[in-house]
C-alpha cells in the first residue's frame, strides 16, 4: 500500500474487494529515457507518429512503480532483444525496452514496438534464455500484427485506461486514453497467445538461446501462481490473467522446441545473467510496506500492525489484503480520506454500503487513538469494520468470517495492534535483494533458511530457482536467496 496518499475507494466493499489485489505500483519511482534496440542504419524505423507519446509512456510506466534502477539488467534486456530481432521474421522493426520496479510477475508489449519487463518477472527467471524466452514472445505478439485488430486495440485501450484511472487516480487522463485508443496492454486472445508462444520459441532457437527456456519460464511462472492460491492470497492480475492454462502452453511450448531438436541444445548464459541479477530489489519496498517477523510495517506511513495468526497478506497499491490458507478468513487494510468534519463512524458507513448492525457500532479510543467500530452480516460473510485516526492519517481495518462465525475476537486483537512507529525503527528497514550464493552442500534447508521471506521459506526458495521438492542442490553451483 502506497504511502503519503489518501485512498480514493468505492463506496462498495464486499466479498469481492477482500478477494482482489492490483498491481503494486509506485506513484514516485523515476522515470528514465528507455534504450533503443540498435537496427541496421539502413532499416526504416518506426515513426512518431506510430509510438505512444512520452506523456502517455510515462504515465503507462508510473503505473506499474516507475522504472527500475537497474542498469546491467536493462543492459542485458536490450542485448537479448537486439539478438532475438536480428534472428526473427522482423529485422527492420525497432523495440524499446523499460524494465518496470514492480514485484509482479508481468510482461507485456504495445504496438509501436515499446517492450515493458518487470523486475519481479527477471527475478523468476533462472537464465538469459528463459528472459529472452518471454521477450521473443512479446516481440512475436507485435510482428504477428495481434495489436492490429481495432477490437484489441478498444480493449487494451479500455484496460489501460482503467490502470491510470484507478491507480493513479487520474480519471481524466484514463477517459482521454480510452477515447484515443493509443495505448494497447496484453490480453490477447487465447489463440494469440499460443500463436506467439510457438513464434517465440522458433525465434529463441535462431537466435542460438535453449528453445526449452519457454516451457521452463511458463512452468516456474505457474508454481509461483500455485504457491500465492496455495497461501491463501488473493489472485494478482499477472501476465496469465487472460491467457490459456499455463499447462496447454507449457505443453505446446515443449513441443515446439521438440521439434527443434532434442534438450540441451542452444546456449541459456546462466552464469551471467545471475550475475547481473546479483542484488536486484526483490519484493515489496518498505515505503510501500513490507512484512517483518510477523508484523506489517510501513515506513511511508510511518505505522505498523500485527499480522493475525494463520493469515497470509497481499499487499497491493491500494491495499493490504488477507486471507487464511482455507479461505474462511479475509481481511483489508487501508487509508481512506477523511471529509471535514465527519466522523469516524460516519466515514464507516459512508464507505460501506452494505447494511450495518447498529449493535456492532461502537465510538471509543484505542491505544489513546480515537476509533469506531461497525459490524455487517451478510448471507455468507460476517463483517467486523473499525477507523482508527493516527497522526492526522485514517486508516480502516475490515475482517471477515465465512458463515456465521464471527470474527471478533482476533479483530480486535488486530486493531489494538495498529500503533506508530519510531522513525529510526523504520529507518532500519532495509528492502530485501536478490543474493547469489554458492551451494556448499546438497540439502535445499541450508539456503532456504536465509531466506527473509514472510513465510514457506523453503517453498519459496524451490521456486524461485526453479527446483522440485526433494531435489538436492549441486556444491558450488549458484543459486538465488532473498536476503535484506
């Protein structure tokens, strides 16, 4: 959740705001001037005309939390791309490449040739040819003209218009973008997809890349999927919220490359890549809220809570959304704007509506905080809300319970939790990074035990470097940690 800003949110909260997360973006990060793909000097380019302007580019990218400070990435991004044009249907054509300082895993490319890479994505990956694996299949998505069609373009246009809107809430800008149809996102229809993942294959091969990298990247993408469901999170709108099962194209992918040739053939430049990895930001950044031994800190807020026993959090630019492993409990965290002179209560219920038990409604103090309390009981959920005010700042904290069950009692356990915290506290949060380490032995515990994750550490790490569950590591080969 994004600091410093009030929440504009619906007056609607219900089941389907616990159970839905946005893309983490960062309204501050910096914005640099994308490298061009270099193409022969004799090859027509693009022209303005044809490229979304810098205002709508920057916009597009402050949207998904800026671009990253990572020069040796973006480097090597540009010299995969550079390769992969070079070996594909498309020599002529010019790319720009924009690594994007978001924690999600997403990929996605426009029309004029304009590339978007998350530093969450580059972080799943275990070599250069998995990373050029996901760029040859955006650049397969422009050759093949998918963004062409005027219904793909009125659709990417209304989903990008709906980014800038909601996250940076800007909806004058989001209407204007939706009218000029200039922007275009991924979300190609299921037939597209496969289409450019077996393009995307063929032109991983003729670039001299493992054409295997595919089936691999698609598999990893789709455990890190299982892993957030098997916690209980809620679904984030990543790179396969409008695609094919990720089984069907692992499996088409795999075939694609079959018949290429037989595995180990091409190169996957591990050594390097994880070089250039070495000390990538990894996850959430404390400005944005990150979660320590158990609690969720803010620096940007300068707070901090308890995180309830058995829940698992989200946090989204938005929000901080919870859920239990089995989903009978969800929670959300948020900051909402306080109008002058209304209450807390009546903020509640101004932000709620649903109906309120007037035997739940309660105006009190909290830790020397004022507050209010409100419960709701729906057909299947039973809601207990409350509004703190800290430091001229109002937070809202919601809890439900499936059924019946009233979630009362570790509610508020979870609100008396909420307090300020010191500044040189929150100035010892340090974000965590990507570290590669060398295996000194073949248990995975060793090095899932470094690991500063919230939770499932070995699990995590499995993933992360792409291993199954009972594998032994390979002493002296490098391997991915997450540490601070």
């Amino acid at each position: 959740m994004r600091g410093g800003v009030g929440i504009r949110r619906a007056a609607s909260l219900g089941l389907a705001a616990l159970a839905l997360s946005a893309c983490v973006a960062d309204q501050t990060g910096s914005v640099g001037t994308p490298r061009a793909v270099r193409v022969p000097a004799e090859a027509p380019r693009v022209t303005g005309r044809d490229r979304a302007t810098d205002a709508d580019h920057l916009k597009l990218v402050a949207s998904f939390g800026g671009e990253a400070k990572a020069p040796a990435v973006t480097r090597l991004l540009n010299e995969v791309t550079d390769r992969l044009v070079r070996a594909g249907d498309r020599p002529d054509q010019s790319y720009v490449v924009t690594l994007l300082d978001s924690p999600v895993v997403n990929a996605f490319a426009l029309p004029n040739g304009r590339l978007y890479v998350t530093r969450g994505l580059v972080a799943l990956a275990n070599d250069t040819s998995e990373v050029a694996g996901v760029l040859a299949h955006e650049i397969a998505h422009v050759t093949l003209n998918h963004a062409t069609a005027r219904s793909e373009l009125e659709l990417r246009s209304a989903l990008v218009s709906k980014v800038v809107a909601d996250v940076l809430n800007d909806p004058d800008t989001g209407a204007q973008l939706k009218n000029q149809s200039r922007f275009a996102l991924a979300r190609f229809s299921r037939e597209q997809e496969l289409e450019a993942d077996a393009a995307g294959v063929k032109t991983l091969a003729a670039a001299g890349y493992d054409p295997f990298a595919e089936a691999r990247f698609l598999t990893a993408l789709n455990r890190t999927i299982q892993l957030k469901q098997g916690g209980g999170t809620a679904n984030e709108p990543d790179m396969l919220a409008t695609h094919p099962g990720t089984a069907e194209r692992v499996a088409l992918a795999t075939r694609a490359a079959r018949r290429i040739g037989a595995p180990g053939i091409g190169s996957d430049d591990r050594s390097r890549f994880l070089a250039v990895i070495d000390g990538l930001p990894y996850g959430d950044s404390p400005r944005d809220g990150v979660v320590r031994n158990g609690r969720f800190l803010h620096s940007g807020l300068g707070i901090a809570f308890t995180v309830p026993d058995g829940f698992n959090l989200e946090n989204t630019r938005s929000a901080v959304l919870g859920t239990t492993a089995d989903g009978s409990r969800r929670l959300l965290f948020d900051q909402i704007e306080a109008k002058e002179g209304q209450g807390l209560d009546a903020m509640l219920k101004a932000t709620w509506n649903d109906s309120l038990d007037p035997a739940g409604s309660e105006t009190t103090e909290v830790n020397g905080h004022q507050a209010a309390f409100a419960l709701s009981r729906g057909k299947d959920w039973t809601f207990r809300l409350a509004a703190l005010r800290l430091d001229g700042a109002t937070y809202r904290m919601i809890m439900a319970a499936k059924g019946s069950a009233d979630p009362e009692v570790p509610f508020r356990r979870w609100v008396a939790s909420l307090a300020e915290v010191p500044a040189d506290e929150m100035a010892s949060l340090r974000p965590t990074r990507l570290q590669i380490v060398q295996a000194t032995g073949p248990g995975t515990e060793d090095l899932a035990r470094r690991m500063v994750v919230p939770d499932r550490a070995l699990d995590r790490f499995l993933v992360l470097n792409g291993l199954e569950r009972g594998a032994t590591l390979v002493p002296g080969r490098s391997y991915k940690i997450v540490t601070e």
